[in-house]
C-alpha cells in the first residue's frame, strides 16, 4: 500500500516550514521511523522520519521549498508499485492561484516549471541567481535528478566572481538563512529597544571551589558542570528577586511573565547562533540545570532541537568569553526585557579584606557580567539591583 509522507505540525503555531535536504532519493529503500528528510523553521533543523518502511516512490516537494502543514513531500510503497490516481500530477513548488480558480473550486494541482536546457527551477533558486545575477547554465546540479538546489548557486557565490559582479571590489560571500534571520532580529531590535549596558565584576572563588569538588559527582550522574549551570541558577536567583526584569515592554503596559525561562546562546559556527530555552530554570537543581544545558547544547548542535525548544524565553545569557572577551554589550533577544553577557573567567589581582579591615592583593578567579536591559522598563538602579543579586548568588555560593 502506497503511503503519503505529510508535512508534520512540529509545534503550536508552526504552520510551514522549508525542507533543506532530503536524506532519501527515489528508489531507495526507507525502514519506518528512518530519517526522510530535514526541515528546517525558526531557526532549527529537525529530521523528518519516514511513517512507512518501503522504497521512496516519488518526492513531491523539492529542496529550498516551503510547504504547508499537510501537504504531500513524498510516496512511499513497493518497488514497481503505481501512485494513486490523485497523485499523478505531482506538487513541485507553491505558487500563486488565481482567486476566480478557487472560488470556482478547481483543485489547487500545482505543478514544476521549468528553464529550457536546465530542468526544474525552484523560486528559491531564481529569486538568488536574479539577486546575485549568476548565469545558472554555469552552475552544477547536485539535487534530485541534477536539480539546481540553493546550496548549488550558494557555492557558485563562493568561488571568485568576475569584476562586474562586485565592481573589483572583493568577492560577494552569500548569506544564509539562519544569518539572515539573526540580521533581521538583531536589527529590529536595536531599532526598537533603547539598549543600556552595567557591568559588574564578580569573584568566582566560591564557584570554582564548588566545581572543582563536585565535578566528579556530577559527572557520575551523567551532567557536564559547567559555570554556565551557576549562571543559569544566579540568573533565576535574580529574577525571582526583582520580577520585573523578568518581562516584555507591550504597548498596554509591562507584561510580567510568571515563568522563568532562561535562554542560553549557542553558537552553531558558520551556521550562525541559535538561542535554546531551559523552561522553569528556578524550579531546577544545580545538577538539573546541568543536564538541561549539556542535552540542550548537543542538540542544537546536532540539529536536533524541536521548534518550541527555541521560543518563549523570558531572559537569554551569552556566553561571550568562550574565546577570551572579558566583556561586551550583546543584543536583547526581543521581546525580553534583558540580556547577560558573561566574560572569560580570569585569574587577577584584587584588593582584598580581612575581618579586621586589613587590605592585601590577593590573586582570585574573576569575571565580568555585562547586563544590557531595556531602558522602556528598567532604569539604572533596578538594573543594578538585578545585577547585584546576581553578584551576590555567586561569590556566596555554598
């Protein structure tokens, strides 16, 4: 029996989503739940499994093209098995229809079209050889049947490009589509939010002491400690101290939210950076949060995040000082009220007191938060009061 692969909802509100590679050609052999395809919306890329175990009789939706919530991608049944009827004129790319055809309700069968000597042509395809006036018949299919895919004119950008493409001025990089997103957001968000930046310096000998003997434990129930865990559990010390940085500017007033979800930035390299949630970070232990952030970490390096694994973050923390920054004024991730930035952890010399008063140099581990908030919502001193919580989780941790 033939068997209809379908676009899945992967999530509240996800009514399309852009298919970035299949996994499967034509007459190959699929066992059920074998990953199909990948897709990609906000951001993450998810496979798509196979709902049957049989040979992939026909692929309907081609790369690089959005389909809808029910729509066909594909066939899977027996080799040598026919397609149903209905399914003789196969979905290759969404276009427009006229309004007269579907108030007369004429089925809406859509079918390829087509470049003479070049084959099928996606409108992801044109829309980009138009933008970056690249001569297609140069370019070498490497998709379905010799299809040229997006990634196929992308690559063509990358080589060295003739003088009148950049007027001799350099090379013309392409831009994907995750750092399109991540330039749009960013972007939008400077525009909207006025950005104030307070930075605190934070000793971390109390922190460092407790992961050095805990490690191994930790490490024994299966969780990576790392500081981003104590920054997490510091991060949710404070918004529940002052709940108001803990909220979204909406034109009816300060939105503030009840739950705690604490955003963690991850850099996915070239690809750009992609922003997971850890949903009720204050409900969770140390080792909790641990195990949140390796799982969540992995994952969204290995693109397998689900759609709302990325959303409704109520306060995002960066990570900044992987490659030595000691601080910087990262952008908020709209609509949040705010953002922490967490410089490397260096070893320098403070002023220290004893109990009577006494000051001397001392060498301790250091490190700098860099707060940018929205200045709609937090004024300086509530800023500070936040940061200082913060501070203060940390270099008393016990």
């Amino acid at each position: 029996m033939v068997t209809k692969v379908l676009v899945p909802r992967l999530g509240e509100g996800v009514d399309e989503l852009t298919i970035v590679k299949w996994l499967k050609n034509e007459g190959d052999l699929v066992k059920e739940m074998e990953s199909l395809l990948e897709v990609e919306t906000d951001k993450v890329i998810t496979e798509i499994p196979s709902p049957a175990t049989g040979v992939v009789l026909k692929i309907a939706m081609l790369e690089n093209n959005t389909v809808r919530v029910g729509d066909i991608m594909a066939w899977i049944g027996q080799a040598g098995e026919s397609l149903p009827k209905s399914s003789s004129s196969v979905l290759f790319t969404r276009v427009s229809i006229e309004p007269e055809a579907v108030q007369r309700g004429i089925p809406q069968v859509i079918h390829g079209t087509g470049t003479r000597g070049m084959g099928f042509l996606s409108p992801v395809v044109r829309k980009i050889a138009t933008e970056h006036n690249v001569d297609l018949s140069h370019v070498q299919g490497t998709g379905l049947n010799g299809r040229i895919t997006k990634q196929d004119v992308l690559a063509s950008l990358e080589r060295p490009t003739e003088a009148h493409d950049t007027g001799g001025r350099g090379r013309l990089l392409p831009v994907t589509t995750i750092r399109k997103q991540i330039a749009e957001r960013m972007q939008q968000s400077k525009q909207k939010s006025p950005h104030v930046l307070t930075v605190m310096e934070v000793e971390m000998s109390k922190v460092a002491a407790h992961r050095s003997g805990n490690k191994a434990s930790f490490s024994a129930d299966g969780a990576n400690l790392t500081y981003t865990a104590y920054f997490i559990a510091a991060i949710a010390a404070g918004l529940k101290a002052f709940p108001l940085v803990n909220s979204s500017w909406t034109e009816k007033g300060i939105l503030v939210l009840s739950e705690i979800n604490v955003g963690v930035a991850t850099s996915l390299g070239e690809e750009g950076l992609i922003v997971p949630v850890l949903r009720r970070a204050d409900e969770l232990s140390l080792l909790g949060i641990a195990r949140a952030v390796n799982d969540l970490a992995a994952r969204a390096r290995s693109h397998k995040l689900l759609p709302e694994e990325v959303r409704d973050g109520t306060f995002t923390l960066t990570n900044h000082g992987i490659s030595g920054s000691l601080f910087a004024m990262p952008i908020i991730n709209q609509p949040q009220c705010g953002i922490l930035g967490v410089g490397a952890v260096q070893k320098r010399p403070v002023v220290v007191s004893d109990a009577a008063g006494k000051d001397a140099i001392a060498i301790r581990p250091m490190v700098y938060l860099s707060f940018v908030f929205d200045h709609r919502i937090l004024d300086g001193a509530s800023a500070d009061w936040f940061l200082a919580k913060v501070k203060e989780t940390l270099e008393n941790w016990v």
